[in-house]
C-alpha cells in the first residue's frame, strides 16, 4: 500500500526563526536565509543546508539536470579529492595559489579539493573514448566545490564549499564545438528562466579556464560582486574585466632606455625627471619601470601619464630602471592571457592610495602599445594591488566599442560561466580519439558551470522584500502555506486542506504550531517566502479561508472548496 500523502506539518519541521539579522551580515540573501532557517553557518564560507534550504537547493539541482539531460549530457559523479599529479600537468598545482584547499594522506602524498574539474574529466574521457564515433560527448556533475576565497562573504553567495554544476563538452571539429556550446548557451537560458532569474548574457575573459570565447550569465543585484558593461543603444553587454576599447593616441614623448638608476636615498620627481633629462611635469609614455630587476609599470600617454612624483614615492628605495615598452615582448606574463587582437594589450597601475583599488575591481589598463588602451584587468586576481600604479576605473558614459555611445554600469552576480576552451586540456593530456581516417585527432573542450547554491542566494536577493523571502514557484520549498490562526477549529480544518493539497500532488506547508499567536505565524510566513499563503482563520467555522499571493500581497476570501479548485 503506498504511504499517505501528508503535508509538511511546521509541528514536526526542524525551523527556528530569527527575529534578527546575523551581527555579520550585510547583504539581504544572507540575512534572509539565516533568519528564515534555510541555512546556518558552520565555518567562515562553509554552510549547513536545513531542511527548507535543502529544498530550494534541490529544487534548483533539478530544474538544471532536466535542462541538462534534455541536451543530452550525461550525469556522472567525480570525486572531490583529487591527487596532485594531474593539477601538475595542467599547471593549476601552481596557478591556483592560495585558492586551493591543499592536503596530505597518510603517506605523504598531496591531494587537493577540486575547485572545478577540467583535468579529471579530460582523463575520464581519455580512458572512456577511443574513436572519433565515441564524439561528441557532454557529461556533467552537480558536485560540491572547494575554494579557498579570499573573503567569503555575503553568505552562501561565495562560498568556500559550494554546489556547483560543471560540465564539459568533448569534440573532434571546431564547429562540434561550437554547437556544444550553442547547446549549453540555450539549456542555461532555459534554466534561469525557469529559476524566474532575471539575468543578462555578456561578454567574458576565460580567467584561470584559459580558451578563447567566455561568456557570463549575470543575475544584476546591488549585492553582485562584478560590474558589468551595459550599452543602452545595441546589444553590447559585457563584464568589466572584457570591456576592451581602442582610444585615438594621445601626444606625448616616448622615453627609450636608459641606464640603471641607482637611488640609495628616496627619489624625487626631481632626481627621475632629472635622470630622463625631461621637465618634472612631463606627460611622457610608453615608460617601463623596472623595480629591482623586475618590471613593474608602464607610464601612458595622455591624461593617464604617470605622475612621477607617486611613481618616486611608490618606488622608494628600490633600484629603478627605466625602459621601453619593447619589453613587454618578452613578458607576456605581465598581461595573462589578455593578449589583444591589436597585440599586447597592458597592464594595470595607479597609485594604490586610491581608496577604490580593492581586489576584485576593474580598472582600465594603460596602453603599452600604441592606440590601444585595453581595460581588463582585476587587481588581485591579476596583479597584486600594493604592487601597481595609476588605473583608472571604468565610468559610466565610456565609449560602447560597437556602437560608440555612452555605456551604463550595473552590478550583478556571476550565476553562470561558458567556455570554449578549445584544446588546452587536450594538449596537456594528450587527449586524441581515433579520426575517420584511421589517424589520430585531438580533442576540443568546453567546460561550463553553474553555481547551483549561489543561484538560491541570487534568487534570493532578486525576490526579497522587506517582509523575507519571495520565491519564484518553481524553485520554493512550498506551493503552499497553509496558517492555522486560531484554536482547534482552525488548526484541524487547516490540516485537513494541507492534506488534500498534499494529495492532490501541491506541496504544501502547514503551520498548525500550538501555542504560537497567529501573528508571529504570519510573520514567519511571510519570511520564509512560499509564494501561496492560505489563512484559516476566523472565517472557518462558515466554511471560508483567505487566499494571500505572497508577492502582490493580494488578498481574497473564499469557500475551502473554491480555494481547493483554484490550487489543484
Ligand atoms: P567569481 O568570479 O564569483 O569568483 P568564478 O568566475 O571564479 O566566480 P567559475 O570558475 O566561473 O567562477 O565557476 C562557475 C560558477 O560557479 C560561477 O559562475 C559561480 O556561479 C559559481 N561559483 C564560483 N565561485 C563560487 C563560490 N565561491 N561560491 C559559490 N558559487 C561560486
Ligand atoms: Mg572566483
Ligand atoms: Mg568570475
Ligand atoms: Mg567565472
């Protein structure tokens, strides 16, 4: 005999709410989702799922693998703990730096928390694929992830363990690639509009992925921690970091080499503009600072020329040497993978003092080349900040480079990231499938992710108000909450319509808690956020409920029948 439907009685349901926002909260999702009991901190970054948060976690898990299998990706589970050697052939032991939540077994050996999984799926597919026929394939796993984030705030919005979804794509043929990121591009659309996510596609840099075309699924939210290039006129859109426009050169002199400058004592604009044998107000460009032996900013023409009184501050009392921008040839380094299709496309610097230089922030870049300025570079994530100077921040009203009007700048959350990656991982691993004509041919890759517990979060910021939380149908931990407010009558008739909701398949939530006011059950109601409320109250003993739609706040009495048909 098959269980009897019930509905999730709050009586029986592990949920303490709070009345008041965590002390270290600061964005809406973070307090929301503790004060409604979704989830509880355990360790800075690290989160416990309770019962109602696990729902909304799984609910959102679902509507992805759905979207997933129905363009035919594969589900599989990886592990989390991995072993050095194959993070050591992609070069991620060393590129991940602190990142990487690092460990030793037994014996010694170093393992790692998989932070995303390109090396391991290359070796799966490597192992499982042997022939051209064997492609295309896309697998994917919704897998718990391990950063260690510099400044896991904002909740489980970054995390240092968190729910990811990853897939990769596997082909033989650029164009294969390119219809497997098609595919990926459309399931995510599908996926967050079924989430109800209000989200924006933009352009994006590949980052520590490596590969050419990226692009970013933004949820806008003032609590996002990226900025994004908005142009009111076309269809432009991209994330700071990929904003790149060309600008006219500006006059200035160009400086070449000249011998080392050895400063015992702090140097002055004088004794630099003395050394350059230029006036100390000097627009100069194209002036590569050497610190020590190494390379460390690049003056540029225009209005963005290095004031070399911060330059001589900044530099004390270190052995300067200055040179051209010829340089940069040989260190591409200083500009990681943001090689432009106008040639090196520069490096980051303004003076630190600026109290808007964070890590984590876009800044435009200096050129080193001329006529081009490029403006992707995050300090922090590509430089150290206290080590560069003078940038210049992305402003509102920038040039858009399709269409040249004036850009806006929102900001958003980063809810989704596709790339092609083409045959980096391939190459590293050696990745090749049998062709049709019996030679080898080398693999080329996607990778994709979708932060599954950041998107609950997302969606949390997008939906709030000030009452709590507001989910979207598809993603919330109910259909129904059904509020028994009063004594006996009320407690037994709200159960009797959860259940029949229960039965007729509408998840519903019943707060048939004694000895709580029909006040605070209301509150709590509105806080936890289901998007139907069902009051049983006064009304019961003539047979009447009120509906209540979380959102509008619209209210409407009726018959425990016309309420029945109307959720059914
Ligand atoms: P971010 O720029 O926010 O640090 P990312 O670019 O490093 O994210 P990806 O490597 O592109 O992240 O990972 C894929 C997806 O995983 C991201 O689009 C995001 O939704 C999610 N994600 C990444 N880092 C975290 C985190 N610390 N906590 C929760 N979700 C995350
Ligand atoms: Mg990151
Ligand atoms: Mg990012
Ligand atoms: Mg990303």
């Amino acid at each position: 005999m098959a269980h009897a439907v019930h509905a999730q009685r709050m009586s029986k349901l592990m949920l303490k709410t709070l009345r008041d926002d965590p002390a270290d909260a600061e964005t809406a999702s973070h307090k929301l989702l503790v004060r409604a009991g979704y989830v509880r901190r355990s360790s800075a970054g690290v989160w416990t799922w309770l019962p109602l948060g696990k729902k909304v976690l799984e609910n959102v898990s679902r509507v992805v693998r759905e979207e997933m299998d129905a363009i035919g990706a594969q589900e599989v589970l990886l592990p989390a703990l991995l072993p050095r050697e194959p993070y050591e052939i992609s070069g991620r032991w060393d590129e991940y730096g602190d990142l990487l939540f690092r460990l030793k077994d037994r014996k010694g050996a170093d393992y790692l928390l998989g932070p995303t999984h390109e090396e391991i799926f290359t070796q799966t597919v490597k192992d499982q694929c042997t022939s051209y026929k064997d492609l295309p394939v896309i697998l994917y796993q919704i897998q718990t992830k391990y950063r260690d984030e510099a400044r896991p705030r904002s909740g489980v919005l970054r995390g240092r363990e968190f729910q990811m979804k990853d897939s990769y794509s596997f082909d033989t043929t650029d164009e294969g690639l390119a219809e497997s990121y098609r595919l990926h591009r459309e399931a995510y659309q599908r996926i967050f509009a079924r989430l109800g996510m209000d989200y924006r596609i933009v352009s994006a840099v590949s980052g520590a992925m490596g590969g050419s075309a990226s692009e970013e699924f933004l949820a806008p939210a003032a609590a996002g921690e990226d900025t994004f290039v908005d142009c009111p006129q076309c269809d432009y859109a991209a994330n700071t970091e990929a904003y790149t426009i060309t600008v006219p050169p500006v006059e200035g002199e160009s400086h070449g080499p000249v011998e080392e400058l050895d400063t015992p004592d702090t140097p002055t604009i004088e004794t630099l503009a003395e050394h350059l044998g230029v006036p100390a107000s000097a627009t100069l460009k194209n002036l590569l600072v050497k610190v020590d032996g190494e390379i460390t900013a690049v003056g540029v023409p225009g209005d963005r020329e290095v004031d070399l009184g911060k330059l001589a501050e900044h530099l004390a009392p270190a052995t300067v040497e200055l040179v051209t921008a010829e340089d940069f040839a040989d260190r591409p380094d200083l500009v990681r993978g943001y090689v432009g299709p106008q040639g090196l496309a520069g490096t980051a610097f303004r003076y630190l003092a600026d109290p808007r230089v964070a890590p984590g922030t876009s800044w435009i870049t200096g050129a080193n080349k001329q006529d081009t300025h490029a403006r992707n570079v995050v300090c922090g994530r590509d430089f150290e900040v206290d080590q560069y100077l003078d940038v210049t921040v992305v402003e509102p009203g920038d040039p858009c480079p399709r269409c040249g009007a004036g850009i806006e700048l929102d900001r958003a959350i980063e809810i989704g990231h596709i790339f092609q990656l083409g045959r980096k991982y391939a190459d590293a691993f050696q990745l090749d499938v049998l062709g049709q004509n019996g030679k080898p041919v080398r693999v080329t890759m996607g990778s994709y992710g979708i932060g599954v517990s950041r998107a609950v979060a997302a969606l949390a910021e997008q939906t709030h108000d000030e009452s709590g939380l507001c989910w979207p149908r598809e993603i919330a931990p109910a259909d129904v909450h059904v509020v028994a407010a009063g004594k006996a009558l009320q407690t037994e008739l709200a159960l009797e319509v959860g259940d029949k909701l229960a039965a007729a398949g509408v998840r519903t939530l019943v707060d048939d808690r004694a000895g709580v006011s029909p006040g605070v059950k209301f509150t709590d109601a509105e806080l936890i956020g289901v998007p139907t409320i069902l009051v049983v109250g006064r009304g019961a003993k003539d047979g009447l409920v009120e509906l209540k739609d979380r959102k509008t706040g619209e209210r409407e009495e009726l018959t425990v029948d016309a309420a029945l048909a109307r959720l059914t």
